[in-house]
C-alpha cells in the first residue's frame, strides 16, 4: 500500500462503507475501469460487506482498519455516516492510501479542514463524490459558458427535489442531525452549491432559510440560499426532501442567453436534460451545439434567441469519476473536472455560514474567521 503507483498493475481499492450508494453506485463503477480493482469491503455488518465483497472476488471485513493492514490498498472508498468520515480518512492518510470520500466531505467544516490537511501532509490523494459535475449537460453548460455563449451569467437557479424514502437504507443516519450534519442541505443542496461554485466560481456571501415542514424527522427539509459569486452575479440555491419526484434543474442567466440543464436521471426534466438559447448567430456557437442542432436546421432556419433542445450523450458519472481518481493518482495530477478535498471544504464552508445566516437572520460573508458552528435545531 504507497501514495506512489505506477501503471504496471491495477489499483487495489477497499470501501468502507456496504450500503446502498457503494453497492449500487461505487463498486460497479470501479469494476468498470480497466485500472482499478476491488480488493475489499468492510462494514460493521460482516454478512452483508462478505456478500457484497463476494460479488467481486473481494474479502470482507468487519473492521476497516484489518482491511487497512491486510489488503494492500492503494485507495479507499468512504461510503458510511459523515460523522464517520474523519477517523477513518486520518486513519487512510496515516496508511498512505488514497481517499475518494462520498460527499459531503464530514458532518462539519471543523472535520471537513481537519480531513483536508491530514491527507495533504500525508501526500495521499482526497477526491470527493460530487459526481454531478461529470454529467455531460453540466460538461456542456462549462464549455457554453467559457465560450461565451450566454454572456457573462448575471444569474443563477438550481432546485433539488427528493423524497426523504426515496432510497433503501439500512439506517435513518441522515435524519439524524448529529450524525449526517445536515438533511436536505447536506444530503442535496450540496450537490448544487458545488454545481454552482463549478459553473460560476467561488461564492462570497450566503444568505438562508431553513425550514422543517413535511417529513416526520425533526430535520431541515426545506431549504433555500441566496448566494452572490465573486463574479457579481447572484443566484438561488433551492433544495427540499418533501417532494414525490426526484427532479433537478439549473438555469444559468445572462445578457445573451439562457442555459437549463437537468443533472438527474429520473425527473420530470428528463426529455429536455439540456436547452440552450443565445443570441449569438450559428457560426459563432460551439460545433458540439449546431451539430445537435443541425437536423432541425435543415427544416427550420436557427433564428437567435431561439431554444436548442437536445438530449447529450448518457454517460455514467460514477465511471467516470471513478476513472478520474484513477488517473490523477497515477500522474499526480489533478483530474480538471474531479473535487479536491478544497472544493469539499468549500461547500462545506457555504453550508455552514447557511446555517450562519440562519442563526443571526442576515447575510453572511466568505471565508468564515471561525468553522464552528451548531446545527439548527427543528426539535
């Protein structure tokens, strides 16, 4: 097990973690790279880690830090409750074995730093699980947007919508405020302030609203954030947990255009993932615009302003940020694309001076001069 790999051999991976996301999610997607291969599982549950690890000619461990000192890893999964994240990535650093830990990164920003600079003075990789950036209609929207397709966006939406059983889980973890850190902001709106931060850059001040009005956990599950980016422009960040549909969409505003983007699968947005209308004339947008564009055009002459629907390729995200980790680790480069444990201290930093601003009723300004910070209570 070393922080330093070379091509010659595959990348042995173990997760912590046998629930649902690494079970249905990560290990298929690990499978799925020629680079890599799953040498372990651990769960405090050994039935179910040796079931799962079967599935891949894997071991299973009831004690991670047994699969730490037996397996050879060279990286590790975090799939298990945030307020486990931070023991067992020092515990990785301390090994030398690189961390791809799902999002959020901890339950806290106090956790959040503390894991960041544990794996930067281990010299160990940390990527975080924001796998929303590799979905091709928000690849789309980042090179639309750096080709100037829409202006200089003035204005940002984004809503996540999720019920709170939509998923299996063996545990009620990410109601409990103590151990998630958080519900629908940390669970969802997470995704979108990293989506954001992306897209537009860093974010400068935050102002919130909390609420917990449906679900039976005493637990946010209706959030919206006022952002403003150093850029200027000002957005809307929008996550809930009440909702009967899985729906997501994000709209970037500015002087010469509109771009929508859905970033879900499974949404009532699902037959238009992608929509884009600008002012700019044909020969000045993007080919990889015009081109999914073009059978219409034989019929229909693109006017300006005019909105370009189409459907971009559906490529699995867990893959490719998967493949991501894999090659950043082997070049010691940083994947353009993948999360740094920096960007998962950042949105951490949001979702904590959300909290903030909840507390004081105001807006509240980034970087915070102190990372503590309670939860607020829905008791």
């Amino acid at each position: 097990m070393t922080a330093s790999t070379t091509a010659a051999r595959p990348l042995r991976v173990g997760a912590v973690g046998a629930g649902a996301i690494a079970r249905l999610s990560h290990l298929p997607s690990i499978a799925a790279v020629d680079g890599l291969e799953i040498a372990g599982v651990a769960d405090p549950n050994l039935e179910r880690a040796q079931e799962l690890a079967h599935e891949y000619g894997a071991q299973g461990y009831s004690d991670y830090r047994d699969m730490f000192s037996q397996a050879d890893l060279d990286v590790v999964l975090v799939a298990i409750p945030n307020h486990l994240h931070r023991q067992v990535i020092e515990d990785a650093a301390a090994a030398k074995i690189h961390v791809f830990c799902e999002k959020p990164v901890a339950h806290n920003l106090v956790d959040a730093i503390a894991i960041q600079e544990a794996c930067e003075r281990a010299g160990v990789r940390l990527q975080v699980g924001f796998n929303q950036r590799f979905w091709e209609p928000t690849q789309i929207a980042k090179r639309s947007l750096e080709a100037g397709v829409i202006g200089d966006v003035q204005g940002f939406r984004s809503v996540y919508s999720e019920a709170w059983d939509v998923y299996p889980a063996a545990t009620g973890y990410r109601y409990n405020l103590q151990q998630s850190g958080g519900a629908a902001i940390l669970d969802l709106g997470v995704h979108r302030i990293d989506i954001a931060r992306y897209l537009l850059g860093e974010i400068i001040e935050v102002c919130a609203t909390m609420d917990h009005r449906v679900i039976p956990h005493p637990a946010d599950d209706n959030v919206f954030l006022l952002v403003r980016f150093a850029s200027g422009a000002t957005g809307v960040i929008n996550s809930d947990r009440f909702s009967p549909q899985v729906a997501g969409s994000t709209d970037l505003y500015g002087p010469d255009g509109t771009i929508h983007l859905s970033t879900e699968t499974i949404n009532p947005f699902a037959s238009v993932p992608l929509a884009i209308s600008s002012k700019l004339p044909r020969e000045e947008l993007p080919r990889e615009i015009t081109e999914a564009y073009w059978p219409t055009a034989w019929w229909n002459e693109y006017q300006p302003g005019t909105w370009l629907e189409f459907t971009p390729p559906r490529t699995n995200p867990y893959v490719s940020e998967w493949r991501a980790f894999e090659a950043s680790i082997r070049t010691g480069v940083d994947d353009a694309i993948a999360p740094t444990g920096i960007d998962g201290v950042k949105a951490q930093e949001v979702v904590t001076a959300a909290y903030r601003s909840v507390r004081t009723h105001g807006w509240v300004s980034l970087p915070l001069a102190d990372p503590e910070e309670p939860i607020p209570s829905y008791e």
